[in-house]
C-alpha cells in the first residue's frame, strides 16, 4: 500500500496519518522507497478499506504496467545550486498522468536513467531526456529536445509516452523502445510533426487522462461485498 506522494513531498499532516494508521492497524513494515514514497507493508486484505478511509490519499499506482511515480531534487525553492522548480514540474506530470496504463511500467525524473526525465537549465529552459533505465538494465537517457517552459515538458512527456503506448510492444520498456524506433525518428514525430500525428497523440493521451481513476476508491466503495474479504462466509445450510 502505497500512497501517491509527487516528488517525495507530503505534508505534516500526511505524515502524521500514515503513522497513526501505521500504530492503529499494526503494520508490518513501513519503508521509505526508492521512488520517493513511502510503503506500508504487510496489511490484511480485509483492512484495506478502512487504512484507505483513514489515510485518505490517493494511490501512489505502485503495480501493474503503468505510470509509475516521478522523483525530484528539491529544486530552485530550496537550494542555491537549484535551476529551476523541480518539485513544482513533477507536481504537475504526477497529477496529470498518474494511473495511466501502458505496455511498460515507466518511471519519471531522476532525469538521465528514466524513462522520461527533465534537466532544468536555467532561464525556464529544461532539458528533456527519454529511454533511460538504472535498474537490471542500465541505459543513460537520450536528449529528445530543449524546451522553453514547464507545460512544454508536461505536453511533451505525454506525446512521448503515448507514442510510446501505441507502438510498444507489450512489456517492452523504453529503453528497448527508444533504440529500436530511433531517437531522429521519435524526435521528428513528438517534437516537429513530421507525420502530422501530434494532435492525435495528444488527443488520445487526454482520452486516457480523463478516463484514469483511482483503483483504491474501490476500498471505499467495494465493487462486491467480499472484494475485500480474506475468508468469505459460506453456508452449509441446504
């Protein structure tokens, strides 16, 4: 179980819940991942709804073939070294594309070993790399394009991954992706147009933004009475 957290950010009071919760319910493990967030392990199913209820978060999509999570330095707020607002970008790429499906997992920021990542360098400018992979596989990302501002790198991170989404093969991650097509071939695609599919792209992405929901709003609301339950109650009376 674990909830969305943008960047590694969350409040006081968040914090606060996911440790009340942590004391209430007795759970197992509670470990801070590598994807900036923190997992509670160890939860019987049939007191996901109420841990859901209290935290009262949304679902981190920690599972399955989809946008993952998105890390982030502190940014330009926080530190003297900073170029521009990372936690703020990541914000807006978290919010916008969480919980959407693809042929494999992907992964945002931590910008040059992702499978989409921005570098901020300087004068609202960002650098954004595509194809990179620091796990079994590793792979340093390729320089798609530099753009001029934060919703420029939000439009087309999601132009990439939905080309990505279409023509990926099932369980293929970037980084087989980007090889294999070319990075000249996607970079005319996402970026210039070249074949007129932008629109399309960009269209087909704001379908799936609109139709992505969050999975755990089932805890609350359970699709059965038992889809929560780890013994289900049968009766032996004929």
């Amino acid at each position: 179980m674990i909830p969305e957290m943008p960047g590694g950010v969350c409040t006081p009071d968040e914090l606060m819940r996911i440790a009340t919760v942590a004391v209430k319910y007795n759970v197992p493990l509670v470990k801070l991942t590598g994807g900036q967030r923190i997992d509670l392990v160890g939860i019987p199913k049939d007191d996901l709804p109420r841990v859901w209820t209290e935290l009262d978060m949304p679902a981190g999509s920690a599972w399955g073939k989809s946008y993952r999570t998105c890390k982030s330095c502190i940014g330009d707020a926080f530190c003297r070294f900073g170029l521009g607002d990372s936690m703020g970008l990541v914000h807006k790429l978290e919010k916008r594309y969480r919980g959407i499906d693809s042929p494999g997992k992907m992964k945002l920021s931590e910008a040059l070993v992702k499978d989409v990542g921005a570098v901020a360098i300087g004068d609202g400018r960002w650098e954004i790399y595509v194809g990179g992979a620091a796990g079994a596989h590793i792979r340093k990302g390729d320089l798609l394009t530099v753009v001029d501002s934060e919703e420029a790198v939000v439009a087309l991170a999601g132009r990439f991954m939905q080309y990505y989404r279409e023509n990926a093969k099932w369980k293929e991650r970037t980084y087989n992706f980007v090889p294999r097509i070319g990075l000249e071939k996607i970079r005319a695609i996402v970026v210039d147009d070249a074949e007129g599919l932008a629109a399309a792209l960009d269209a087909n992405m704001q379908a799936s933004v609109d139709g992505a929901y969050d999975p755990w709003k089932e805890a609350i609301a359970p699709k059965t009475a038992n889809q929560f339950a780890t013994l289900i109650p049968v009766s032996m009376e004929s």
